[in-house]
C-alpha cells in the first residue's frame, strides 16, 4: 500500500472509532440533557461523518 493510501485507511479508523463514541453518546443521558439545538448539530455531525466515512471506504475498495 502506498503512504497515501495508507493515510486514508489511518483516517478511516480514526473516523470510526469517534463515530462510534459519538453514536454512544447520542444514548446518553447527558446527551438527553443537552438543549435541543446542541441535540440536532450533534446529530447532524454524525449524519454528515456517517457519509465521510463511506467515501473514505469507497476510496479504499478502488485502491489497486
């Protein structure tokens, strides 16, 4: 793998796994507690990382 193929797997898992806490937090009581303005941008943010990491997934199929 090429180091810049290699940066983009790296980024791929590092977006995952703050999707992943993100997700979990979402089922949070602090969470519940948040304004819902706050509620909705931290929603939005993981609707919008949710389809950066499926771009970042889709460069790494076509990779040769």
């Amino acid at each position: 793998m090429q180091p810049h193929q290699q940066r983009v797997v790296d980024e791929k898992t590092e977006l995952d796994a703050k999707l992943d806490k993100l997700t979990a937090f979402i089922d949070t009581p602090i969470f519940a507690g948040l304004p819902e303005a706050e509620q909705e941008r931290l929603v939005r943010q993981l609707h919008h990382m949710g389809h950066y990491t499926a771009v970042l997934g889709e460069r790494i199929t076509a990779f040769p």
